[in-house]
C-alpha cells in the first residue's frame, strides 16, 4: 500500500451544506416532499434575455474558442458600464477580470496579493471558503470574532488589535455578508478602507450580493456602497450568480488594482485558460434594460419572502437572529431548541429525515460558535419558506 497520501495544504474541511444537499437529494430519489432552504440559489434561474442570448449562440453552432484570459472584450466593457450605472464609477475595461464565478476570483486575488505565511483577517461568522482557499494558500487566517453586538461585521478596533500581535497582510471583508446578511454603510466601510491603506493591508471586498439589499425608505446607498468608491486600491470581487441569479453559469469576475493586474491576468493565463466562453458571450445580455427589471422582480420577492419570514420567526423557536440587511439568509441561534438537540447538525439532521426541511448548520461559518446555530436560506421563495415554518413549528411543538 502506498504511503502517499494528500498534500497537507488539502486538508481544509469540506462544506456541511454539501453533505446536506446530498441528504436532500437522497430523499427526493425515495420520493420524499423535501424543501431545501439550505443553499443560497435563487429559484428564479437567469434573466430571460441571457437564456435567449445563450439559445441563440447554441443554434448558431459557431465554434467557441478561447477567448483572452480575462475575459471577451465586450463582457468587461459591459461589466464597467454597469460600475457607472450603479456607482458612478469609472472603471476602465483593462481592471476588470472576468473569472469562473467569484471562486476563480478569490483564487486570483488571493494568490495575486498574499505569500505563504501572510496574515488575511476574516470575519467570524463568514462564508468558509475564504478560510479554506487562504489556508491551502498557506496563508494564516486570523479570526475577528464578529458577533451580534458589531452587526457581525469587522471594525477598526478589531484590526487594531489582531495588527498589534503581528502585521497582517489583508482583510477580507463582505457586504452583504454570508450568512448573516449584515452590511457595512458608507461611514464603516469608509473607515475600514482607511484603516487598511493607513497600515499596508489589503482590502478584499465580497460585493456579490450587491443589489440584493433591504434598504428602509429613503436611506442611502439601496444597492450597497462598492469598496472602490472609496480607494481603488481595493481588489472588488462580483458574481452574476446572486442578483442574476445565474449560479451555475460560473461566471464572475474582479476589480483589479493596477498593482495586481499583471500578476491576476499571468495567472489567470495558467489556471484556467479563460472563464467559460458561452457563459461570457450571453452574460453580455444581462446588463439589458430588460434582464436588470427582471432582476429587480426577483429582489422584490426576496424582500416580501424575508417580511414573511421575520413576521413568522416567533414560531420557529430560535434565538436571536442576524438583521438580514442583504442576501437571503437567515442565521439564528437556536435558542431553547438546543435544550433537546445536542448542536446544529443534530437539529438539522433530525429536522430534514422528520419534516423534509433542510437548513444549514452554522459549523460551516463559525468553528467557534457555529454549532449552536443554523442558517436558512429564503431564496426559494414565499410558498416554499410558509410551508417550512409550518413543518417546523408543528414538528418542534410535538417534538
């Protein structure tokens, strides 16, 4: 038997949420009523002008060929034109990077910006491939234990404090954030990115759910305030799979810095010769007047679906909960529920095989405190979600 084995830089742990959706497949293959809310997908699929732009493409039978490692010229022209539209910003062409969803963009970033050995802080909760990518990287992954009482977002003080036990090289930041759906307003944010340029730390700001925003009336910045507004030094990484709701189109892409442009495209060269081209050529379609009024339909829906959820939190029987500024998640502790389930995923499991619900423990996002918490994702929609909460508040009050 041979003793080679895994590289160490391998061992990061797998996400629960796929082992999960594995489960939820199981059951729907021996014909159960399942309701999966535990992935952050919506349910609506692409606009409709990117599906016919990409139709139209495939019955044209043109061959489809590599394109430049950063993407077609027309989709990074298109992706800065959406820039001034929503930011006022003016981005050239040339610092947009088109990658194979915002993955491929960490993995640029990342390995663009940070050596073996630097120390990127993140916030706790977060979304865990951050911490995986950087640990495979070799990096170091410095926790800022982000709870309620910061809205689970970094701050200024945090990084004082892990910068004073040793340099740290970056800071990922994510507005709105996976799972908790908090945001940074304009003021934070603009603190932040001082702090960050003040100290030689680079900025990696996750804007992907920029756009799926609860803003109250009349506040500012409804779609999320973009970390270049305030320094373009930042790296800014996007994604067409949550506000357009193309997920498994994997397609995203970045804003470079001038300092990493060269270093992204050569390695972006290497790795994946070029995002998908029939993604590329369709997504084209999504800046239309048309797909952004479909999208802002489905933002709609987001929206009436969380009033639901938050009028009908009560009857879960969990704890406190994270504000949901954005995105389509709701984290909460489970309060009392963990009386009779030893920890999330023991809640969870028995929650899927007794009620055909699914949710997500939060050991993904926190490896501190996350086994008490769960996190449930609303983009399935208003029917789906009504009939979760009932599944699960019949099941609890007879559990």
């Amino acid at each position: 038997m041979s003793s080679l084995g895994p590289s160490r830089r391998s061992q990061v742990p797998p996400f629960t949420v796929m082992e999960v959706l594995a489960r939820v497949a199981q059951l729907r293959a021996e014909g159960r009523d399942v309701i999966s809310l535990c992935a952050g997908e919506p349910s609506g699929g692409a606009p409709d002008a990117v599906s016919l732009a990409a139709a139209e493409l495939h019955a044209s039978r043109r061959p489809l060929t590599y394109t430049p490692a950063l993407g077609t010229a027309a989709l990074r022209a298109a992706i800065a034109g959406h820039y001034r539209r929503w930011y006022d910003l003016d981005v050239p062409p040339g610092r947009v990077a088109v990658t194979t969803g915002s993955s491929g963009a960490f993995v640029l970033a990342f390995l663009a910006a940070f050596d073996a050995g630097d120390r990127v802080a993140l916030a706790r909760p977060g979304y865990p491939a951050y911490r995986n990518i950087l640990s495979s990287l070799g990096c170091e992954v410095v926790d800022l234990d982000c709870g309620a009482d910061v809205r689970y977002q970094p701050t200024p003080a945090m990084l004082d404090e892990a910068h004073s036990q040793a340099p740290l090289a970056g800071l990922v930041l994510a507005s709105p954030a996976n799972p908790t759906g908090t945001m940074v307003d304009r003021a934070e944010l603009t603190a932040i990115t001082h702090w960050c340029r003040e100290h030689d730390v680079r900025l990696v700001s996750d804007e992907i759910y920029h756009g799926v925003t609860y803003p109250e009336p009349g506040g500012p910045d409804p779609r999320g305030v973009c970390a270049a507004e305030i320094d373009d030094g930042v790296v800014v990484i996007s994604s067409f799979s949550k506000y357009w709701g193309m997920t498994g189109w994997r397609l995203g892409w970045m804003l470079m810095p001038e300092d990493l442009a060269a270093a992204v495209d050569a390695l972006a060269g290497s790795i994946a010769l070029c995002p998908p081209v029939p993604a590329q050529e369709a997504a084209v379609a999504a800046f239309e007047p048309a797909a952004l009024e479909q999208c802002e339909g489905g933002v709609a829906e987001f929206a009436h679906t969380r009033r639901l959820l938050l009028e009908a939190a009560p009857r879960l029987g969990w704890g406190a909960a994270a504000p949901a500024d954005g995105a389509f998640y709701y984290y909460a502790h489970l309060g009392r529920q963990l009386e009779r389930w030893r920890d999330a995923p023991t809640y969870a499991a028995a929650l899927l095989d007794a009620t055909g619900v699914a949710v997500t423990p939060g050991n993904d996002f926190d490896g501190v405190a996350g086994h008490e918490h769960v996190r449930l994702s609303f983009a399935a929609g208003p029917a789906a979600v009504a009939e979760a909460v009932e599944r699960i508040a019949a099941w609890q009050g007879g559990s």
